[in-house]
C-alpha cells in the first residue's frame, strides 16, 4: 500500500485543518487537502491525505474506512493514480 489515501463523503464543514485533526493521531500527516468546486469554492466532500510512512496509511484506513464523522460514513482507502 501507498502513503496516500483518499478520504470520501467527507462533512461539507471540513477543512484541511479538520481533515488532519481527524488524522492525525496516525502518523504524521506530509499533506492534507480538501477539493473544492472551482468556482462556488464549497468543499466537494472528499479529499486526500499523505502520511510519513505507509504504516501510517495502513492504519488510518484500516481504523477511519466506516466510521461516522460530522453524521456521515467515511470511506476510506488507498489512493488511485489520477486517470488522464
């Protein structure tokens, strides 16, 4: 598995702050961002993470893919290469 994970049906709320708040306790967390519509600027619900180590990864994954935050069910999981 990869350092980066992808992170869907994220709260609207969250920003990369609460994004590496909710992750953080992982690992250490390199880079955090949260898409966001280009021209409104409101968050699309899903982001990425990467972390230090693929350990970390691991982890968060494995412990986050399911849980509820903000009143919705993350979905979790390693990273897809960006399809041209």
């Amino acid at each position: 598995m990869g350092n980066k994970i992808y992170v869907g049906n994220l709260p609207f709320s969250f920003g990369e702050k609460e994004l590496r708040d909710a992750f953080g306790s992982f690992g250490e967390i390199t880079e955090a961002t949260v898409i966001s519509d280009r021209h409104s600027g409101r968050s699309k619900g899903f982001g990425f993470i990467t972390f230090a180590s693929d350990e970390s990864a691991q982890k968060a994954v494995e412990a986050m893919n399911g849980k509820e935050t903000g009143g919705r069910e993350l979905k979790v999981s390693e990273a897809k290469a960006r399809e041209e």
